[in-house]
C-alpha cells in the first residue's frame, strides 16, 4: 500500500464540483482523511476564487493506475483539457505526493512542486500531515508550514456538506 496526498481544486460551481470529487474518492478507496477547506484568490490569473482541500489516502493502485483513475474523475466533471493552464476549473485533482517517491513517474511527477509554493496546498497539506516529511526538502510539512509564515495564509470554509460525509469512513 502506498500512502497518498491529493490536492483538489474548484473555482466554478464550487460547492458542486468538489463534492462530486469527493463523492467519486469515496467510492473508489476505503477511508480518506479529509483536511478542512479552505478558499482563497486564484493565484496566477485573475478569476473566480478557488476552494481547495487536500485528502489523504492509502492505495495499492501504481502511479499510472492513479493518474489515469483521477482524470477520469476531472473528465467526468466537465474538465476542459483544451484550456490553457491558468484559467477557471471545474475540478482539478493533483497527486501531491505517492510514498516517498521523488522524480518523474509514468509522466507523473512528484512530489508536486506546487507543495512549496501555494498556501491553498501546503496549509491544508500540514494540516493532515504535519508530522510526515516532504520527500526531496526532508522537512515536515508542518515546519514548511510554519516558514511560510508571513505569506499568504488561508482560512477553512464552513460546508454545510461537510458533516454528512460523516458516516462514510471518512476521518475528518
Ligand atoms: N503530480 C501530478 N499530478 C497530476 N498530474 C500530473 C502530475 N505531474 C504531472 N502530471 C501530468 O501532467 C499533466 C498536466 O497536469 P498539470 O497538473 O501539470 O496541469 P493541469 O492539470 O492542466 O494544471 P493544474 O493541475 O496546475 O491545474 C497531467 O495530465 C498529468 O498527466
Ligand atoms: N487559489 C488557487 N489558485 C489556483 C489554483 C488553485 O487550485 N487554487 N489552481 C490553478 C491551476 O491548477 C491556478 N491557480
């Protein structure tokens, strides 16, 4: 089984979007941990402000495996990948981390660099994870957390949602 983080992001029809990731998640693996979600500017162009959450989950499905199962997910939910990079997004789910595997795997690579540089993933990222440790910078992610300080911080999102994920083996 390898240990994995995921990144999800949503800035249209939010509410929406990341529930029905979620939904899919929960189908597809037996328990997530769920960080809190937390909302935040689009960082990189001017648009709609995104939600993003961070989840954590064992699996025994390779990197390939899991790439494909999660972009079938992004596809599932009007994920347009005609647009460019930086634009409004339906859905977006990243590997974050798998183990602690470091380099390009099946065109995946990891960890993720977005890990070091956005606060809407290393906050929600420490929060689940504080005491686990980056790969390739062998520091936790709450001490990354915590140097990022000064910079952009970000605060959860109450859901309405939240609570009646609740039974489903979910540790929130
Ligand atoms: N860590 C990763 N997680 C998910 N996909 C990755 C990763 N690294 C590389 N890829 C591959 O790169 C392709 C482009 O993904 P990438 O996440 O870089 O761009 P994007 O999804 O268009 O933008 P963003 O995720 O920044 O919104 C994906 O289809 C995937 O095959
Ligand atoms: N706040 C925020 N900004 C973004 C995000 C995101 O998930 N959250 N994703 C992007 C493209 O992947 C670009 N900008």
């Amino acid at each position: 089984m390898a240990r994995v983080y995921l990144s999800l992001g949503s800035n249209q029809n939010r509410d929406h979007y990341i529930r029905q990731g979620l939904d899919a998640l929960i189908q597809a693996f037996a328990c997530l941990n769920l960080s809190s979600v937390y909302e935040s500017e689009a960082v990189g162009f001017s648009g709609d402000a995104f939600y993003n959450l961070v989840v954590g989950l064992d699996t025994s499905l390779s990197v390939a495996q899991l790439s494909a199962l999660l972009k079938g997910i992004e596809d599932a939910n009007g994920r347009d990948r005609s647009a460019p990079r930086f634009c409004g997004r339906t859905l977006d789910i990243d590997i974050l981390t798998y183990d602690q595997a470091a380099g390009e795997i099946d065109s995946v690579r990891l960890p993720r660099a977005e890990i070091l540089k956005n606060a809407f993933v290393l906050q929600p990222l420490a929060e689940i994870a504080g005491a686990e440790v980056h790969p390739v910078v062998g520091a936790t992610y709450a001490e990354l957390w915590q140097a990022y300080a000064g910079q952009q911080k970000l605060w959860p999102v109450k859901f309405e949602w939240r609570e009646t994920l609740l039974p489903a083996r979910i540790k929130i």
